[in-house]
C-alpha cells in the first residue's frame, strides 16, 4: 500500500515548479577579487592556461627590492635634453587685443568714436591680421578660413563706402594700415583697356 501511494504521488510531484539558485555573473564565475585593490585571484582556472603566468604578484610591486630606484639614479633628470619648451608669456589673443586697443585709439574720429567706417577697418585689419597667422599655423581650420574671408569682405565693402564718401581719406587709411587695395577708380574702364589692348597688339605686329 505505501508503495502504491508513493507511485501514485511522482505525477504531483513533478507539476511542483523547481526554484533554482541565481546564477552569478559570467564575469565573477570567472574570478572573485578577495580584496578590492589586491592582484590576488581566488580561482584562476577560467582564465585559461595562457594567462596564469602572466599574472603578477603582490610582490613584484615592491620597489625597495626591485631595484628601479636604481635604475633612476643614474639619470640626469634635471640636465636632460626634452627638446625645445615654448612658453607664452603673452598669448596670441592679447596681442590681438592690444593691436585692436592701437588701432582703434589711432584711427577714431574722437574720443568715444566706436563705430565709424575708419575703426571699423582698423578693426578688422588687426583680426584678419591674427586670423591670417591662426590658418597659416592650422591648415585645416575651415572655420577660420572661412570667417577670415567673411572679414575681408566686410572691410572691402567698407573701404568702397569710405572711399565714395572721401577718396583721399580712404586711400590714406589703407597706407596707413598697409592693405592693398586697388579701388575702383585706378582700375581701367573699358576704353581704357581697348586703349591698352590696342597698343600691345601693335607692338606684337611690329616684332
């Protein structure tokens, strides 16, 4: 009779769910640290045969048994040659400001002139100056580049509204600030280039 009811008792058995023990992370299946800090490995087996000689003891880390303290006595340090040390005493960017400072003092119409076309292009020239050094040294700042080419079309737009309004000042200014600047009345009109042409054609039939 018991052994019927043990029989009897194996299919209610098995619809009794099972709880298994969590599984630990694949990484800590692999190694446990003892102490946080430590090289120390509780078990090494999974890492493979290849790496267990090239674990590295506690022991290799002291330094008074090493000997590299040795080793770095015998370098000069303080005399070694690391090549040449640039050190900026005055940054780029100051220089750039106290040349835009010059600029605007030598140019402005009076002492609070901020905003006038003669600033304005001294201003601009000191920046496309610090630009110009700035994309020469980085060839491959398009940003720059292209904010430089910006500045020179507002100054070049500035310098024509200048020179409508007084030739001579204008002129004046780009010596000054030594932009070369061919405005629009030295260049030729069409006459003038006919003229040219016509005198360089004769001369070629002559030869």
């Amino acid at each position: 009779m018991p052994l019927r009811l043990a029989i009897l008792a194996l299919p209610a058995l098995a619809l009794v769910p099972t709880i298994a023990p969590p599984r630990a992370p694949r990484a800590a299946q692999l190694f446990s640290v003892v102490e946080r800090g430590t090289s120390s490995l509780e078990d090494t087996e999974g890492l493979g045969a290849e790496f267990e000689d090239a674990l590295v003891d506690d022991a290799a880390w002291d330094t008074e048994e090493s000997g590299d303290e040795d080793l770095l006595a015998g370098f000069d340090l303080e005399g070694a040659d690391v090549g040449e040390i640039k050190e900026w005493s005055v940054t780029p960017r100051e220089i750039c400001v106290e040349e835009r400072a010059a600029a605007k003092a030598a140019h402005a119409r009076h002492d609070t002139d901020c905003g006038s076309s003669e600033v304005q292009i001294a201003l601009f020239t000191a920046r496309i100056k610090h630009i110009t050094d700035h994309v020469i040294s980085n060839p491959k700042d398009h940003a720059s580049r292209r904010g430089l080419l910006a500045l020179v079309s507002k100054r070049r737009r500035l310098i024509n509204y200048l020179h409508s309004r007084d030739a001579a000042k204008a002129e004046k200014l780009t010596n000054d600030l030594g932009i070369r600047f061919r405005f629009k009345s030295a260049m030729p009109d069409r006459a003038e280039k006919y003229r040219q042409y016509t005198i360089a054609a004769n001369k070629k039939m002559k030869k």
